[in-house]
C-alpha cells in the first residue's frame, strides 16, 4: 500500500499536467482567430496576414480575401502574432528587473539564516538562490531548490567548522516559503480590493486570509506555554519538531520573520510589476484589473503544486484562465506566461553557470549569538 502511494502520486500529477495542455491547447490560438459581426452566423476561423490581405483557414481550404474585407474582421491575436509585436525594447527591461528582484530574495532568506545562526554575505546567499532556480526547474514544485539551499548551507557550516542543526537550516527555508507566500497573497488581496473595491471575489478574501492565517500560527507556537509544547519536542517528533520550534520561539524570531516579510513586499512588488507590463510589452489591454495581481497569485500557488518538472502546464493554465478573466486573450496571456518563464529560466541559467564553477571553498561566519534561543 505504502509503495503503491508514490506511484499513484505520480500518475496523478502526470494527469493534472496533461489535463492543464489539453486546456492551453483547446483555448490558445497559434494563428489569429477572427470573425464578421456582419455576417448571419459569426463563425471564428484561423487567419494569416500577408501584404495583399488576409487567408482564411477554413476547413474547407484557404481562401485569400484583400485588405478591405480583412480589416472589417474582429480578432482575436494568436500565439504567433503576440510574439511578432512584441516590445522587445520593454521585455529586455523587465528581464533587468526581475534579475535585480532576485537580490531581495536573497537578502530575504538571509534575514532568516541569521536567526538560525548562519551569517554569510548576501552575494553568496544570491548564488545559492539562483543556483536553486536551476533546481527548481528540473524538479517539480521548486523541491529540489529547497533541497539544494539546505544541503548548501550545511555545507558551508560544516567547512566552517560549525555544527548547524539540519532542522533549523530547513525551518529558515519553509518560513522564507511561508513569509513569501503570505505577503504574495497579502499583496495581491490588497490590490484586489483595491482595483475592484469590496466585488474583488471570494478569491481575494481567501488570499487575504493566508497570511492572518500565518500570523495566527507564529503567535500561538510563540505565546504557547513550554509544558503544551513538550508533546512536539519529545520522542522521534522531537528530532525534527524540537528545533522548529526553538527556531520560531527564539527571542530575535520576530524581528527576523518582520524583516524578511519587509523584503518580501519588494520581492511580490518586483513579481507583480513585471508580469504586468509584460502583458503591456505584448500588446494586451487590461480590462478588470484584480484578476491580473490576483490571478498572478494562484497562478504561484498553483506553480508550487509538485506536478510536471518547472510546473509546465498546471502554472501556464493558470495564467491563461485568470489573465482571461483579467480580459487578455488567450494567446496573450499564454505569452506572457511564457516570458515569465523566460526570465525564471535565464536565470537560473545564471545559477547553472555558478554552479559549474563553484569553488570547493565556501565561506561562511557563524555567530553563536544569532543563534536561534529557546523561549522560556
């Protein structure tokens, strides 16, 4: 039965993914789809546009009609033709942007390593961030970045000759999730509410809950007497829940945990800023608002689900379907998607590179001050 339960996983994610292309493939277009509001039935046909006028795909064969009859159509913009109007000039901005949105990151899990006792530069920290990019798009729902972090700075603490509980480092790493994806939520509900006013949808309200949810957790681990907490601390829990728990009740914990959601707010900025004008740089016009900054959030939880390697198909569809909602068409908003990826993969491109040239040498300063106490 146990051995049975991984596989099943597996096929199941493998038919979520599946599922998820059969959506971007029944809706996105590759051509422009356009129709006439003249005409008796408006049937949708796939066109291509050449300098004499226009063809139509019709199932029937191609028919060519010229420029006049072609520009009393309505379309609906394609794949190929999203691409082909694209302002480079603002995506090549944007790529800037979200490679200088990554240092936030970075400095972001820093905060939280130094509560676990871990000092090392911020440049370093940045490598290992994009370094587990690379992770994440090989291995499904960014596990295998996780992993990469961790085994990193255990690494690094070891040659340091510090011995740094792998509980802790792992705790710095499921609250740099948390945080991060408390102030995403947080953020998007803002801006929900903010576009659509008290119509932002059930689905701002439950975004908005996430982190109230979060802070409700921190406070009651921290505000729990020890005596209620011996059940987590004891016995083979105990290995794994014990430091979790002194890393969360630690005196600085606070601080730390307020600090990283700082940085967060510039890391869901920086998110939200560039997938934004990317559908402005492919030439969509935004007609509600909310669905982009709260679409953009599901599409990030969605993401994090472990399905196909990279979250190919299950993120993408979640673009698609939201960004709809948002009044791009369908191609437009598989563009813009696709870009974004486009950005995650360059860099960790940059983190592959690192990588291969890592020296064996890691420099890391550990201060036993900083080190995550237990609460009274």
């Amino acid at each position: 039965m146990t051995a049975n339960r991984p596989r099943a996983l597996r096929f199941l994610s493998v038919a979520l993914a599946l599922a998820a292309f059969a959506f971007i493939a029944w809706v996105v277009p590759v051509r422009d789809r356009c129709w006439d509001d003249q005409a008796a039935q408006a049937t949708r046909v796939a066109v291509s546009r050449n300098d004499a006028g226009c063809v139509l795909h019709l199932r029937t064969g191609d028919v060519s009609i010229d420029a006049r009859e072609c520009g009393r159509l309505q379309c609906e913009p394609g794949l190929a033709s999203t691409f082909a109007h694209a302002r480079v000039d603002i995506l090549v901005v944007l790529a800037a942007l979200y490679g200088a949105g990554t240092l936030a990151w970075a400095a972001r899990w820093r905060a939280l390593l130094r509560l676990a006792g871990v000092r090392l530069p911020l440049l370093q920290v940045w490598r290992v961030s994009v370094e587990a990019q690379a992770g994440g798009v090989l291995l499904p729902g960014g596990i295998g970045g996780d992993a990469l972090r961790v085994a990193w700075v255990l690494r690094a603490a070891k040659q340091s000759g510090v011995s740094s509980p792998t509980a802790i480092v792992i705790a710095s790493v499921l609250l740099d999730r948390c945080v991060g994806l408390a102030v995403v939520a947080a953020l998007a509900a803002g801006l929900g509410f903010a576009s659509g006013g008290l119509r932002a949808g059930p689905l701002a309200v439950v975004l908005a809950g996430i982190p109230v949810a979060l802070a409700i957790g921190l406070a009651a681990l921290r505000a729990a007497p020890a005596a209620w907490m011996s059940w987590l601390s004891e016995g083979r829990l105990g290995a794994t829940a014990g430091p979790l728990l002194r890393y969360v009740r630690a005196p600085r914990a606070l601080r730390a945990i307020a600090v990283a959601a700082a940085l967060s707010v510039c890391v869901a900025g920086v998110q939200f800023v560039t997938i934004r004008s990317i559908a402005f740089a492919l030439g969509g016009h935004v007609t509600v608002e909310k669905w982009v900054y709260v679409g953009t959030a599901m599409a990030f939880i969605v993401g994090a689900v472990p399905a196909l390697p990279g979250a190919w198909g299950t993120a993408d569809a979640a673009y698609v379907f939201f960004l709809g909602l948002a009044g791009l068409p369908a191609g437009t908003a598989l563009g813009v998607a696709l870009v974004y990826r486009l950005f995650w993969y360059l860099s960790a491109m940059v983190g592959a590179l690192l990588y291969l040239t890592r020296s064996s040498t890691l420099d890391a300063v550990h201060d036993p001050s900083s080190g995550p106490e237990p609460r009274a």
